[in-house]
C-alpha cells in the first residue's frame, strides 16, 4: 500500500492528459493522496506531446502519463503512437484512461504499446494499485 | 454488420432500464461514492421533463439509432461535482457543463459496452451539453425509455430515446 509518508518517489514528475477537468481533477486528487506533489496536466493531445517533449529537453522528464482515449483532434491512441516512436518516450509508463472497456479496446491499447489501462469510472482503489504497479516497475529500472 | 446485428431492435423495457441505471449508479458512485438512488421507469410516447443541464449523445450503428440525455436538476449536479471538487457549485459554469459532458460519456460507454454484448455495434461518441433553466426534454417522434434518479432530494433523469434507421435512409446517406 502507498501511504504518503512512504512514497519512495513522492516527487516523481507525472502528467494527466484528459479533456474534461473533472477527470484532472479526481485523478490529481487521488495521486495526491498518495504522496505525489509533481502533477502537471495537458488539456489535449497536442499540449501533451509539446510538455513530454520539452520536459525531455529540460531534463527533467515525465515519468507516468495518464492519457484519456477519447479526445477531439488528437487522441490518446494518436499521443501513445507518437510518444512510442520518440526514442526519448518510447520507455515512458504510459497508463490509458477511457470509458471503452470492450476487450477489443483494451488489446488495441497495449498492443500499440500502452502500459497499462483504467476504465473510467475510476474507482481509487484501482488507481493506487496502478500506480503501484508503476512504481515497482521504475524502482526495478534503476 | 453482422446479420445478427441488423435483425436486432432496442427494446424498451426493464432489462434495458436495469442496464441503464447499473450503468448510472456505477459511473457516479464508482467516482463519487454517492449512490442515486433509482425511481420506476416509464417507456413513453412523449417525453415531457424540466432540467437545467442536459447531457446529449448520439448513440449510432447502422440500423438502429438511438439518442442519450441525461438531465439534472442544478442541484443534483452541485452535489456530485461537490465531491469530486471538494467544493461548492452555484453557477452552472464551465466545470459543471464538463462534468455533465463526461458523466453523460462514462455511462453512454458502459450502456455500449453492455447492448454490443448482445450483438450491438453502437460506436463511440462525443456528447453535448445544453443548459439553460428548466429547460424541456422533450422527443420528437418514437417511443422513449425513462429513468428518475434521485441524490440528496435532488432528482436527474436519463431518457433512452429510439430511432429505427431506414433501409432507404441509409443507403441514400
């Protein structure tokens, strides 16, 4: 369990890319909870490749995005191709967040090399055990 | 489309209203933790409702159409968003439409997911919003499924509009 107090990497840099506020703001919410304090958002597919990419330069990367599927102009699919062919991005954890739960979608996402996917709605639980999931697989990079 | 698929017609009863408000108490409780709390449904020939913001999505495939509302009372709304926001709502401002946008989405995709079980090819769509005070929800033509739900006193509504699309009207489209 991830408690705030014990976050191994409270100050890991993760990015919310999602159209609708109240998705930013229940996921900002729950990652808060549990120890996060760098969390930055996109609005749209195109500001969260520039911030990716720019954090790049920067260096000071991204280390999780949570992406929504479903965006007008470019997609969650569209930023997880783009990020994917990026030599800088094609290692990033990149958690799909949609509605669709049709196991079609779900194959369609990690095939195109999603690390993993949340259904909305989002239960917390769910949430936290992604992001554990997240961590242990950083940690075992280093 | 699958053969299946074209013989299939939305039915407008209790099965299909079990599976609208499972979808509407899983999206808002999932998120919330509120529970609505759901009234008996009607299938009705004229829609004829008052809300203040309305969440809108066409649900298409090719020969059954079919459109989404789900209509709240201001504070029905307020005091969902309340706990997601940790804040109080009095306006419906840009938060509450996409709040109202993306509730409206979540339990449009759940309903989805549910009826292309059973040989639907309804696709993704994106919803609109209308808002504006005790506006009316009304139905132009065609029989309607509708759902009361009620959280804290205050009452929201979802009405499962049909359609039959036209052999001709497709294939002139």
């Amino acid at each position: 369990m991830i408690k705030p107090e014990t976050n191994p990497n409270p100050r890991a840099r993760i990015l919310l890319v999602d159209d609708y506020e109240m998705i930013r703001v229940f996921l900002r919410s729950g990652l808060a909870e549990l120890g996060f304090r760098r969390i930055e958002e996109a609005k749209n597919g195109f500001e969260a490749i520039v911030k990716l990419k720019q954090a790049y330069l920067n260096k000071d990367p991204y280390e999780v995005i949570f992406c929504d599927w479903n965006m007008p102009e470019k997609s969650g699919m569209d930023v997880l191709v783009e990020c994917r062919r990026d030599k800088h991005l094609q290692t990033l954890p990149f958690i799909m967040v949609t509605a669709e739960s049709e196991q079609d979608k779900v194959v369609e996402a990690l095939k195109a090399g999603a690390t993993d996917y949340i259904v909305k709605p989002i239960a917390p639980g769910i949430l936290h055990k992604k992001m554990l999931k997240v961590m242990f697989k950083m940690a075992a990079a280093v | 489309m699958t053969n299946a698929a074209r013989s299939l017609q939305v039915q407008l009863d209790h099965t299909l209203a079990t599976t609208v408000t499972q979808a509407v108490i899983g999206t808002i409780s999932g998120m919330t933790g509120i529970r609505p709390q759901p009234g008996n449904f009607q299938v009705v020939n004229r829609v004829d409702l008052h809300a203040d913001i309305s969440g809108i999505i066409s649900m298409v495939q090719d020969q059954t159409d079919a459109v989404l509302v789900v209509s709240f009372q201001k504070d029905a709304i307020f005091h969902i968003l309340a706990r997601i926001y940790q804040q109080q709502f009095k306006d419906l401002n840009h938060s509450v439409q996409q709040g109202v946008g993306e509730f409206t989405n979540i339990i449009y995709c759940q309903l989805k997911t549910e009826l292309n079980k059973t040989g639907f090819q309804f696709r993704m769509a994106l919803p609109n919003v209308v808002i504006g005070d005790q506006h009316k929800v009304t139905n132009a033509s065609g029989p309607s499924l509708v759902v009361p739900f009620n959280v804290a006193g205050h009452s929201f509504h979802v009405v499962l509009q049909l359609r039959q699309a036209s052999e001709q009207g497709r294939k002139a489209a």
